[in-house]
C-alpha cells in the first residue's frame, strides 16, 4: 500500500482520536492515574503492597516501568496528580495529558499495523487487500472506544502483539518471540494466546524439516534454536520478575495479578458460555420455583439479579471454581494447538492457532473482560482480507463482539458517538470485505441473526431508559440481554472457526 494512503488513514484516525479528550472516562482512567502516583512517588518495594486506593497495581512489572516512564512527562502537566492520596483527581491538565499518553503510545499500533499490511500486500501481490486491512485495523471500532472513550492502553499492547505476528509471517522468529516476551511481561491477559506461541515455534522453528508423511523429524530438532529461544524468554523474565524475586515479593505480585477471588464472571459478563450458563441457572431457578418444585427461600441467593457480578453463587447449577475454567479452556484451544502441531502451515496456521487460543480462553475463562474480545478480532482482521470464509466469520465475530462493549458508554452523551462509530465500521467492513471477495459472505440465518441486533440495541439503548420502573426494578436487563445475545454470536464464531481449522484441505478447496 502507498504510504500515502497510509499517512492519511494514520493521521485521521489520530485526529479523531483527539476529538474525545473531553468525551466520558471510566474508572480506568483514575485507575492508570493511581499508577502514575504509586510508580512515580513510591520505591519499588512499595508498588504491589500500596492499597491506599481500591485500584491497586495488577498488571506485571515492564507495564509498572512503563507508567514509571510516563509519570516523568506527566509531572509537567499536573504535578498534584502523581501524589497517591490523590484519590478521583481529573483536571483538565490530567485530563490531557492522560489522553495524549494514549495517542501517542498508539504510535506504534499504527506502525505494527504498517507492517501486517506490507506483509500482506507481499503476500497477494495487491494494494487492495493492504487498504482494507488498514482501515480494519486502524479504524477499529472497539479499540477506539476502549482506549480513547473508555480509557485505557490496548493500542499500545496490540501493537507489540501485531508487530510479533508480523515478524513471524516474515519468518524473522526470534524477534517475534522477544516481542512476545516482552507483551507478556507487560500485560498478563496475553497468556491467552502462548500455547500457539510455544507450539508453533517449537514445531516450526526449532524443527527445521517433517518426515515424508508430515510428522515431526526429531533428527532435526536443533537444541541450538531451542536454547536461543528460551534465553530470550528468562532473559526478558528476569529482566521484569528478578528484582522483585531478589526482595521476596513474588507472592504478593503473584497475588495482584491473578484474583481468584474476584469470582467466576467481571462486573459486567463477557459474551460467554458462562454467560449463557448464568442465565440457564437463573431460568431453572425460576421455573423450579413457580412450578413447587423447590421454595424461593430455600436457594442461595445469585447475585447475577444485581446485574453486577462480582462473587457468584449458582442456584440449582453447579458453581463454577477456577479450576473447572482451566480445565474447560485447556480443552477448548487443545485441538488448536494440535493441530499446528500436526500441520504447521506457515503463518497462516500460526494465525489461526492463536485466534482459537484467544476465543477458546474468553469463551471459558475465570474472570473474563468484555474488552477481551479485541484480542480475538484484531489478528482475525488480517485472515479476513486473505480468505473467504474467515471473512464471513470476521463480519459476525466483529459485528457482535463490538456490539457487546456498548455498555462500557453507558452515558446519553456517548450514544450518538458509539452509534455513528460502530455503524461506519460496520457498513465498511461488510461493502469492502464483499467486494474484495466478490459476492455475499453470509448465510441467510446469519444476516437475521446479525439484523436482530438491532433491535436489541433499540431496546437496550432507547426503549428501557424511557421505562422508569424497570430501570429501578431490572437494571441489570439491558446487560443482561446483550451479553447473553451476543454469546451467542460469539459462540458460533468460535465453532465455525474449529469447523475451518479441522476439515480436510480438499473439503475447503471444493467450498472456496
């Protein structure tokens, strides 16, 4: 793609950007302004043991640096905002200076992202299929909203996760490991996607040749390439985690970062199955209690009925552990992971193993982020401009995944902005996606599925704020809708997914 062309999509989407500085922020944003406080007024053996304020530091130590770096710049826009007893501290100068701090980190997304669109443009031998993987991912819907709007820096931590996966489409391995490595290290929500990491470069990196019949030659397995990558990971390890081992705080860091006690499901539920699980539960309870079957008062009370979830108790289902969510995501990305095991096929297969990780944790994992999804539809992006089928599956995955975070703008100021952004995309993403396959990409079930949501957003976002007795009797319901709504788009992007992965190549050739 022409830089030119490039420039201006960048420079846009930036400017854009900075249209929001004074839209709606979450508690995100005093969340990130805690860190720069604890990070830049406190010594290191103080940052993961400070609770003066509820939002503790839980991301790993390269992200702490990383707001350690910043709290430098931000001391000459508001200095009152780095103190830590500066609880709920918004200024005008903390405002923007919060907000630039994630255009200009975005910068490297943009970059990362000129490197998967030049990848694929070597790939296809075409401009076409680069410019709309560069609106795609430039214009993201979700990514606009979650950083710019909502507030937080996914821009920045995506890029590093593009420009990895670019790196390995370039077959240039060992940098898109030390990519990884660092990601990991900056944001833990990324273990989601290390088996197809771990399991691809062992198998196509440190086996530099297959037998006749594809399986593994373990004569030319290099220990050399083995030992090459491993230093790059405890050498990136050490680096984050060493000084924080060397003062015996590895527990307590261990502890902030994973909460098991946060319960099974975030305050607002991701589109999963345990969404849909929830709801199960909660309609067994019901039925069982308007038929006599059982007393009302003799079931546990769920705490889904308040809309926000933190610690759950199931009524007639079994309760969820943490345990049973490592067991039925392990499950769900094994065929994946065997499979490129199996069949490599290049970055492609890379590609898709790491999609089905990042789908198969947010679809069974303990303590899911809507903001989650994202992880999935970026590096789908890139498998929509090369295949067909995948962009079908891109439409529904994106349409319905993006639809989901509507509640994170849960402001009337927002509606307008979240409605005009997500309908752009949307209408973009299916007339270019469309014309560059040539011809329609869905089912007939799945546009009506897809038409069906909009009218849950009528519902959700215009008819029941007009409805003041349910907003005070079910305010829970238009979360509850969506996401259950939603899981089922979801859903079936993730079964369609393994339906492609699985089936013989001949069966894709007779389809595409």
């Amino acid at each position: 793609m022409a830089d030119g062309w490039f420039a201006a999509l960048a420079l846009g989407v930036s400017f854009l950007k900075c249209l929001f500085i004074n839209a709606y922020h979450s508690t995100d944003f005093e969340v990130h302004r805690n860190w720069l406080a604890i990070t830049h007024s406190l010594p290191v053996s103080r940052w993961y043991h400070e609770n003066t304020s509820e939002w503790t530091l839980d991301y790993p130590p390269l992200f702490a640096w990383f707001e350690f770096g910043l709290s430098h710049a931000a001391k000459h826009f508001d200095s009152t905002m780095l103190k830590v007893e500066s609880l709920n501290y918004s200024s005008p100068s903390t405002v923007l200076f919060q907000r630039l701090s994630v255009t200009c980190t975005d910068l490297l997304y943009i970059y990362a992202v000129k490197e998967c669109c030049r990848c694929v443009q070597e790939q296809k031998g075409s401009r076409r299929p680069s410019f709309v993987l560069a609106v795609l991912l430039l214009w993201n819907f979700g990514l606009l909203i979650v950083d710019h709007v909502h507030f937080q820096y996914n821009g920045f931590l995506f890029g590093l996760l593009l420009l990895s996966v670019a790196k390995h489409m370039q077959s240039h391995h060992l940098q898109g490991a030390l990519l990884f490595s660092v990601l990991l290290n900056l944001k833990h929500i990324f273990l989601y996607v290390s088996p197809a990491y771990g399991v691809y470069l062992l198998r196509s990196y440190c086996c530099s040749q297959d037998n006749t019949d594809g399986s593994v030659c373990w004569q030319s397995f290099s220990v050399s390439r083995l030992l090459s990558l491993g230093s790059i990971v405890l050498s990136v390890c050490t680096l984050s985690l060493g000084p924080f081992i060397a003062m015996g705080q590895l527990p307590q860091l261990l502890s902030r970062l994973f909460p098991f006690k946060r319960g099974l499901c975030h305050a607002y539920w991701a589109p999963n199955v345990w969404a849909l699980y929830n709801v199960l539960d909660k309609t067994l309870a019901t039925t069982a209690v308007r038929l006599g079957l059982v007393s009302a008062s003799s079931l546990p009370k769920a705490s889904m009925t308040g809309g926000l979830v933190q610690e759950f108790t199931h009524s007639v289902l079994p309760s969820i552990s943490p345990s049973i969510t490592l067991l039925c995501t392990l499950l769900a990305i094994l065929p994946a992971v065997v499979s490129i095991w199996l069949r490599p096929r290049g970055a492609v297969g890379f590609l898709r193993c790491l999609l089905l990780c990042a789908l198969g944790s947010f679809m069974f994992g303990w303590h899911v982020h809507e903001k989650a999804i994202l992880l999935a539809i970026l590096p789908l992006s890139i498998l929509a401009v090369e295949n067909r089928e995948d962009a079908g599956i891109f439409l529904i995955l994106t349409t319905t995944g993006h639809y989901s975070l509507f509640p994170l703008l849960h402001t009337p100021a927002e509606l307008p902005i979240k409605a005009v952004l997500m309908l752009m995309f949307v209408i973009y993403s299916f007339t270019a996606l469309r014309k560059l396959h040539g011809g329609p990409l869905l089912r007939p079930l799945e546009c009506v599925y897809l038409v069906g949501l909009v009218f849950v957003a009528i519902g959700c976002e215009v008819i029941f704020p007009l409805l003041p007795l349910w907003q005070q009797t079910l305010p829970f319901l238009p979360l509850l809708v969506t996401s259950v709504y939603c899981s089922v788009g979801v859903s079936y992007s993730f079964i369609r997914l393994y339906v492609s992965l699985l089936r013989p190549e001949e069966n894709k050739s007779k389809q595409m």
